[in-house]
C-alpha cells in the first residue's frame, strides 16, 4: 500500500496496522525495535494528522497491547469528545473494559450502546455472547430477536439468525435451532 503512495495516512495506518498484526502473531516481545518504530510512527502522526480518528485508534490498540490501560483511558476519552458517536470508539471502549476486567460494566455498556447503534451487529453479538455465559438463556434470546426484528440487512439477519440457532443448539435445544434454520433459509434464500 505504500509502494503506491507513501504519503497516504490510509496506506501508512495500513502498514502500521499490519506490522502490528504480524507480530502479535509471533512471540511477543515488547522490546522488539518494530514496536519502538511503530510508536514513533503513530507519535508523529499524532502530531500532523491531529483529529484523525484511525491514528487514535491505533494509538490506543497499541496502549491496551501493552497494558497501559491510564494511557489507552486518555485515549479513548479524546476519542469520546471528538468522534461521540463513532461505533469504532465504542468498541474501543468495550475492548479496554474487558481488559481492565469491569464484567459489571459491561452489560450494561452494551445495552446502552446497541441503542445509540442499533443496526450494529458485533454490539448485539458480544452482548448475546455475554449473556450466554452468565446463563441468561432467555434475555439472550430476547436481545437476538429484538436485533432480528430492527436490522433488515440481510447479511446481519443471517449473521443473527445463526447466533440464535446456535443458543438453542448450546441449550440442547436442536429441534428449535433447525427451526431457525429452516426459517432462515426461506427468508434469506
């Protein structure tokens, strides 16, 4: 991406993102020189792509990466003021709850957010997700459906539509998860 024009902020976040893929990948050592170079790449556009919203993010992907969760809140809080409704920030700031281990706040966050977004499909997921593994069955199944019912994008209903099928099918429930299956593939052919 950066052999057609490097001075691209979309082809230098690109290499940044990859560089960073590859080597949480492998090994991971925090003294390795490319983390040190990835830094100082992300400092200076911090410095002349001010407000772009993707040098934050990066930013604060490589903070968490690190556990330098005060840092990754700085971040994340001068993302919140200058892009509030971004869905990218959002699940930034689930992400750091997570890892900060906040399960009380979670739930909660979720629920608060899959309003702000409600034709986001990956909020309605991590909250079915979690409610799954607290056993709350039927608030899980609840979410689903009133996901199913609001998104009409066909991709997300078949993306929800199997989220279901697999609750019912965890639950033992097969006979309920070929029902939705069944159901899916007639209305989304």
């Amino acid at each position: 991406a950066q052999q057609i024009n490097p001075e691209s902020l979309d082809a230098v976040l690109l290499n940044i993102q990859i560089k960073i893929q590859t080597l949480q990948q492998g090994e991971f050592n925090q003294d390795d020189p490319e983390w040190k170079t990835i830094n100082n790449k992300l400092t200076q556009l911090g410095k002349t792509a001010q407000g772009v919203l993707e040098v934050k993010l990066a930013e604060f992907q490589v903070a968490v990466i690190f556990h330098q969760y005060e840092k990754a809140g700085i971040l994340l809080d001068d993302m919140k003021e200058s892009h509030p409704s971004s869905i990218n920030v959002a699940l930034a700031e689930l992400e750091l709850l997570y890892k900060q281990d906040k399960p009380d706040q979670i739930e909660p966050f979720l629920r608060k957010n899959i309003n702000e977004h409600p034709q986001s499909t990956i909020l309605v997921k991590s909250l079915a997700t979690l409610l799954s593994s607290q056993k709350k069955v039927i608030e899980c199944e609840e979410v689903i459906n009133d996901a199913l019912a609001r998104i009409k994008n066909s991709q997300a209903q078949r993306e929800l539509g199997i989220l279901l099928a697999d609750l019912h099918r965890s639950q033992g429930n097969t006979d309920k998860s070929y029902v939705v299956l069944d159901a899916l593939s007639r209305q989304l052919p």
